[in-house]
C-alpha cells in the first residue's frame, strides 16, 4: 500500500539563482501575440497576479462552472466518462465532468501570474510513494537524468516548478505554441528554471538532456495520428500515444518515473506529489513489441493515479479520437529511432 510522508520543507529559492538550462533550451518558438492583445493580456496577467490565492480560486470555480454550463465541449468529456467508467452513475460522470472543467481553470488561473507561483507551505502536502519518490532522488544523485512522464492531471505546470525545487533539473518536452497564453506558460516555465525541448530532434535532445543531468518531463496522455502513435490500453479502450518515452528510454537506459501533482487542501489550492517507478521495459524476448508495451506500462500508472481522482484530468480531450491502422503500424516506432 502507498504511503503518504512529509517532504521537509526546504528553503525555497531565490528564482535568479534556480537551475538556469542550456542556453538552446531556453529558446520560446511559436507565434506571439499582437500588439494589442499582448498589452490587454498583460493586464490580465498583473490582476491575476493581484489577487489573493482565495480571489484566484473563486475565479477558476466560477469560470469552470460557467464553461460547463454552457456546454462548452461538455458532450466530449460526457462521452469519454461513459466510455471509461461506464460503472458510474450519469450524476457521477456529470459531477466529474463539473469537477474537470474547474481543475481546468484554475491551472490557467494558476499558471498565469509572474513571480512565486507556490504557497508557502507547499512542501507540507507531502509525497505518496515514498520509496519511488526516493529512487528517483537516487538516480538524480548519481549525475544522469530520469524520464519523468506526467498527464493534463492536477496543475502539470506548477508541478514541474515544484519538482525543480525539489532539486530535479527537468526540461520539458513541448510543442511550437501559438498565442499570449501559451506563450506566458512558456515564459513561466523558463523562468522557474525549465528548458524546453521541441519535437524536431526530441530524441537527441533528450539523450543529451539526460547526460548532462537533467530529466526529461513528458505529457503521455493526447491523442496522435497513427501514423506517429503506438496504440495502448487505457481505461479499456486503444488510445493513440506517442511512443517517444519508450524509445528514449531505449536509446539512454534510464528507469521513468510518473509523476502527478494530485490536489489537496481547501479548494484543491495546494499540491502533493504522487509517484511511482522506476517503471522499467520488458526484458529481452518477454515480447514481440518492447516499446509498446513498455509505453503500455506506463500509461496503465497514469490511469490508476486518474482513477483515484478523476476530477482532475483534463476529459474534455478527445483521447481516443484515433484507432489502429495495420498500413502504419510500426512506423511510428522506426521513425523515432531512425531520426533521433
């Protein structure tokens, strides 16, 4: 069974003097804002940052529960709960659904401010899987890096400032973003000590990332075409998901890790850290496809942790918006390792 330890609380550190990444990493790609949506979003930005943590809560509730209420992909999330827990009641699916559209809000609520994004006593909520958390530290210890996967769970962005301050240098695996909001999400995660790594040449990337010591951290719960996915279980049902994490692992023969920021606290404002691993490949010849099935692994802890609290992921995705397709399969997989 799990345990739930508390971390002691470390100094919390100065963000000048944080992890400063290679310089390459730190490169922000993407389409910026205009000129006038810049400066009313900068507006935005300083009253959020304004605000009392309880003002920003209230806020992402009522904006959560406005977007549900106006049905704003809300048949989407309805009908991925009825196809993943079809054993719960529709008022159950709903109040999750209700729940996801708020968990929504407030990572953007929370993300967005510049500066100390963390509460004091953030370090207070503790860590589930003590001993995966430990492991983790160990490997870290030693120079290389870790594999760290993650999901739209919880708030995924504060997790990673959480996890730098906890001495895990991280660079985070992301693609070209367009507009003022990504491109302040972007901003934050440079600024809390993140390199960012892009899908041209990920592989490479990550394979250096991890001998310089840092630890590659990975979303490994969005939909892709076939044509770039490898086709695991999750909740049931094939969901299309790169293959990128396996075959990393494969290339740098370091363990992964899942980790998830679950919320806790009066009104979910505060964070605690979930972990599980080293989740490790199969041996030589336990399968015909080692990097599907390793990313089968891994994808089967993101759904245990989503089972416990499926209020916090991101259902107004659609995850299985894909099916295999026999022409494609394994191409994914060779044009990974093929490019690097």
């Amino acid at each position: 069974m799990s345990q739930i330890a508390p971390v002691p609380s470390p100094e919390i550190p100065n963000p000048a003097k944080r992890q400063v990444p290679s310089e390459h990493l730190r490169r922000i790609v993407g389409t910026p804002p205009g000129r006038v949506v810049d400066l009313l979003t900068r507006i935005v930005w300083a009253f959020l940052t304004w605000l009392s943590p309880e003002s920003r809560d209230a806020l992402a509730r009522f904006v959560g529960n406005l977007a549900y209420t106006l049905g704003i992909r809300r048949r989407v999330a309805l009908e991925n709960l009825a196809m993943a827990m079809p054993e719960k009641s529709e008022a159950e699916r709903r109040e999750i659904a209700r729940g996801a559209y708020i968990n929504m809000a407030r990572v953007v609520v929370e993300s967005l401010p510049s500066g100390d994004r963390l509460p004091k006593d953030w370090a207070e909520q503790g860590v589930e899987g003590v001993e995966a958390w430990e492991a983790l530290r160990a490997h870290v210890a030693t120079g290389k890096g870790a594999l760290m996967v993650t999901a739209h769970f919880g708030n995924w962005e504060l997790l990673g400032d959480m996890l730098i301050r906890w001495g895990i240098p991280l660079d985070a695996l992301v693609r070209p973003l367009k507009g003022a909001l990504n491109t302040r999400i972007a901003v934050n995660r440079v600024g809390c000590g993140a390199g960012l790594i892009y899908p041209k040449g990920a592989i490479q990337e990550i394979t250096a990332a991890v001998n310089r010591g840092e630890s590659p951290y990975m979303l490994l719960d969005q939909a892709l075409p076939a044509k770039a996915a490898v086709f695991v279980p999750f909740f049931g049902k094939l969901a299309s998901t790169t293959p990128a994490m396996a075959v990393a692992a494969k290339r740098t023969g370091v363990p992964v890790f899942v980790v998830m920021g679950v919320r806790n606290g009066r009104g979910g404002a505060r964070l605690r850290l979930e972990v599980e691993g080293p989740i490790l490949p199969p041996e030589p010849g336990e399968c015909e496809d080692p990097i599907t099935e390793h990313t089968a692994r891994v994808t089967a802890a993101l759904e245990r942790c989503i089972r416990k609290y499926p209020d916090q992921w991101m259902w107004l995705h659609r995850r299985w918006k894909y099916q295999p397709d026999p022409t494609v399969a394994g191409k994914a997989v060779a044009a990974l390792e093929a490019k690097g």
